[in-house]
C-alpha cells in the first residue's frame, strides 16, 4: 500500500544492486529512493560522488528503474533519537547497522509522506 516504511537490513553497494535490480526484473520494483548526503549547508562532497557511482550501476543493472534522490540530513539523528525511545539498549543504540536500518526507513518514510 506504500504508506508504511520499516526497516530490512543492511547491505553493501552491489548486494543492494543484485536484490534491487533482480526486484525489477521481477516487478516487484519501480522506484528507488536513495538518500542523497550533503553537508548541513547543502554542499555535496566525496559521499555524493559515491552515491552517483550507485546510482550509475543500478541503472546499469535496472535501466527501467525510477531513481528518486532525497537529503538524508539529519535521518540518523530522528533514527538515533527512535531507537533510544523504543528502549533499546546502550549497545543496541550503537549499532551502525541498526541506526543505517532505521535511517533509510525515516527516509522513506519521509518520501511516502510527501506522496
């Protein structure tokens, strides 16, 4: 129904590439919201590059995908802030995996409320 986010996991640039584009060959997948990391002032740096570089490989990979970029500022922060209030504990809060989980679903989430 594209009205909840939640996050899956985690995965290295080409493990997200082979379960995206196999997605769309499937029809699974039509859209893909990545986060786009720039600075606090909004300039782009070595992360933007590299997201480019995905980007590129997965239209590569999924030439018919849909690739929406959104400003990730401040997504690990609210997906920092979730897990505390959920009452993870210390360690828990403290896993990368989990935060970067967290954060590419508030970005998503942030995409489907702006739907």
């Amino acid at each position: 129904m594209a009205i909840i986010a939640s996050p899956v996991g985690t995965y290295s640039p080409s493990e997200a590439i082979k379960l995206i584009s196999g997605a769309v060959a499937r029809g699974e997948v039509e859209k893909a919201v990545i986060g786009w990391p720039v600075s606090l002032k909004g300039h782009e740096g070595k992360s933007t590059q590299m997201v480019t570089n995905f980007i590129a490989l997965l239209k590569k990979k999924a030439p018919n995908i849909e690739v929406i970029k959104l400003d990730e500022r401040f997504t690990s922060k609210v997906a920092k802030q979730s897990i505390i209030e959920s009452g993870a504990t210390k360690k828990k809060r403290r896993d990368k995996k989990l935060v970067d989980a967290v954060a590419a679903a508030v970005l998503l989430q942030n995409y489907l409320d702006q739907k």
